[in-house]
C-alpha cells in the first residue's frame, strides 16, 4: 500500500492515537503534517524524527482546534490535503448539572466544530483533485453513551452524524468520509490511569486492566495506536473507495453487547 504523494494533516497528533496514525500514514509513504496547540522544540523534533525513520515530509503545525480561525489556517498553511484525520479531542468527567460551562464549550469545539472547520477548508482542494480521505476519529461514545461523559458523548454522536452528511455531500466524486469509533486504546494518557486505578482498587495492574478499566471491552484488551492508525491507511486505500458515511468500531466488541 503506497500514500507516495499524497499530504495527509492529522489533527492532534503530538501524542496517543494521533501520532499513532501520523506513524501508520507516513510508514505508507504519505508526507504528514502533525499538529497540537504547543509550539516546543520538541514538536518540530517529533517530525523531524518521522520523516527520517520513514523518508517523508513531515512538518509540524501549531494551531488551537478550539479556534475556528486556526484550524481552517491550519489546512492552509499545509497547502492543503488529500488526507485530513480529524483527531483531536479532550475529555471531561462530571455530572450535568455539576459539568462546567467552559468545558462543556471546549469539548464541543475541539471534538466536533474543528472537523467541520478543517473540512470545509479541505474540501475544496480535494474537489479540484477529485480524489480526497476524511477520516474523523470518533469513540465507541460515538454509538453508546456514558454517564458523566454528556458533552463527550454528544460531540462524538456529532461527528458521526457530521461524518455522513460530508459522505453525502462528496459522494461519487472521489472523495469519502468515515469514522473510527475506538474502544479503549493504550494511550499514554490512558497509562498513566492505571497507578492510580491500582491504588484504588488494590489490584495488580492486569487485574485493574481486565475488571476495571476494559468491563465495557468484551476483549479485555487495549486496542492500539498502530490498530487505529492501520485502520486509517486502509480507509484511503483502493480497497475502500466505496466505503463512505460509515463507522468502523475497534473495539474489541464493546458495540456488540
Ligand atoms: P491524547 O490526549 O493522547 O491526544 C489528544 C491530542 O489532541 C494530543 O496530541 C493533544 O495535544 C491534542 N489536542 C488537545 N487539545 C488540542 C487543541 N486545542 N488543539 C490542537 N490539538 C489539541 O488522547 P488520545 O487518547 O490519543 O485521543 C485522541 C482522539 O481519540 C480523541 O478524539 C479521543 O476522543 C479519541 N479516542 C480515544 C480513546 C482512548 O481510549 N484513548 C478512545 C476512543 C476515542
């Protein structure tokens, strides 16, 4: 499978399943750009190490997915994409009536405006060249719900819905539109969970892993960054041309209950 010549931009990408599908697109010959809010050394390090383990272009881009301007001048400063993964996301615990008002607005933004953002500066390009992969990174929380989750749960039914209608407007002209809906996937983010579950629940940290954190996976197991990244790159492969406006779970069968 090669992306040679194609530009891919993945939202969110310095850490966890961004990075993990900037590794997959650029592994598949795609030149990537990566992007986060942050402007460190350390983020022009991370592209400069993709490009040469996997001899692409890669860039890294600063630009706040909680700011329409920056997202569309995200997709402008990369000269436009052929691949856009709309990835970014936060998430926040609490209950309605408790959940903060800024958060509430910043889930929103970050997890489903900026796709619509990204997007619509997208799409124009990808018209012109009639051949474009938009692939929002959803949740399982895109299909099911939680308590405490309401805004991440409403931002990811958001992008499932977002992600038919941009199928529907593009359909037949080269162009689809999917979404990942994740399990539980080993993030860094999500390591760093497991002391505290152990302390809490004064169990080894296999045991938390199966009873606590994955209950909901039928699995008891993590998906992986590389799984989601791999879905990706087959989304803009030959093989998926008629696939458009759909979900693909990676879930280890957490829908399926
Ligand atoms: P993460 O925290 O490791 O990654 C989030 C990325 O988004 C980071 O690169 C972060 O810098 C970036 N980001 C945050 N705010 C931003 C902003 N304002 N502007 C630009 N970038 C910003 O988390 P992750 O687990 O890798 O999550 C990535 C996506 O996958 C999210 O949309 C999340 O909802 C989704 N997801 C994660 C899981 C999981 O188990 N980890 C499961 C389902 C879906």
């Amino acid at each position: 499978m090669t992306l040679k010549g194609k530009r891919a931009i993945v939202t969110g990408s310095n850490s966890g399943i961004g990075l993990g599908c900037a590794e997959e697109l650029a592994r598949a010959g795609a030149d990537v750009v990566i992007n986060s809010f942050t402007d460190r050394d350390e983020d022009h390090a991370l592209a400069a190490r993709l490009a040469a383990e996997h001899g692409v272009a890669v860039r890294y881009i600063p630009a706040d997915m909680s700011k329409a301007e920056d997202c569309r001048a995200l997709i402008e400063t990369a000269g436009g994409c052929d691949i856009l993964v709309n990835n970014a996301g936060i998430q926040h615990v609490a209950a309605i009536e408790e959940f903060p008002i800024a958060k509430w607005d910043a889930i929103i933004a970050i997890n489903l405006s900026s796709a619509f953002h990204t997007t619509a500066a997208a799409l124009p390009g990808m018209r012109a060249k009639g051949w474009g992969r938009i692939v929002n990174i959803a949740s399982a929380h895109g299909l099911t719900a939680s308590p405490y989750k309401s805004a991440y749960v409403a931002a990811k039914h958001g992008i499932v819905g977002f992600t038919k209608v941009t199928a529907l407007e593009t359909a037949g002209k080269g162009i689809t539109c999917n979404a990942i809906c994740p399990g539980y996937v080993l993030t860094p983010l999500v390591e760093a969970q497991i002391p505290d579950q152990m302390k809490a629940h004064d169990m080894d940290r296999e045991t938390v892993i199966r009873e606590v954190m994955l209950q909901r996976q039928p699995s008891r197991q993590f998906a992986t960054t590389a799984q989601i990244g791999g879905t990706v790159v087959f989304l803009c492969s030959g093989a998926a041309e008629q696939i458009t406006g759909t979900t693909i779970s990676v879930d280890g069968g957490w829908t399926a209950l």
